[in-house]
C-alpha cells in the first residue's frame, strides 16, 4: 500500500457520491466504511499516492456539493504499525 486516503462526511448520501467520485477519478480501491457516530460517516481508500490525492480531491469536492464534508486526508506511505492496530480497515 502506496497511501491511505480518507473522506468523512456527515450523512450517508455525500459519502457514496465522495465514494462514487473517487473511484472514477482514480485508480483506488475502497478498502471500508466507517460509521463514526452523530450521522458521521468515512471511507477509506488505497492506491498510489497521486492517485489517493486525485480521488480524495475529487470525493471532497463531490461531498461538499451535496452534504456536509467534514475532513479529508491522505497518508502517504503509513507506517507499518497503522496496519497493527487497524487491520480491519487497511489491508
């Protein structure tokens, strides 16, 4: 894994349109959703580092026009131990 990218947005609909953008923007993989709690949603993608920033740039943009965008971050190269603790999300 090149880079770990993540969108979270509050509402379900912006997270599928973010989703739905990033994977047409780029070439990532959605790895998992994350429901955060107070309709706080957040996807996480992996890919090579431009394509996770592409794809990112693109689902924030789609979120904000339809919901409530609440962060959006790349990680490029995380660091091994990341996947330790958050095997469930990043493969």
């Amino acid at each position: 894994m090149s880079a770990l990218g993540m969108i979270e947005t509050k509402g379900l609909v912006g997270l599928i349109v973010a989703a739905d953008a990033c994977v047409k923007a780029a070439k990532v993989e959605i790895l998992s959703r994350a429901k955060i709690g107070s309709a706080l949603t957040t996807i996480f993608v992996r890919g090579d580092v431009a394509s996770c920033q592409n794809a990112c740039e693109a689902g924030a943009k789609a979120a904000s026009q339809i919901g409530e965008l609440v962060a959006v971050h790349v990680i490029p190269q995380p660091d091994t131990q990341l996947k330790d603790h958050w095997s469930e999300i990043i493969e």
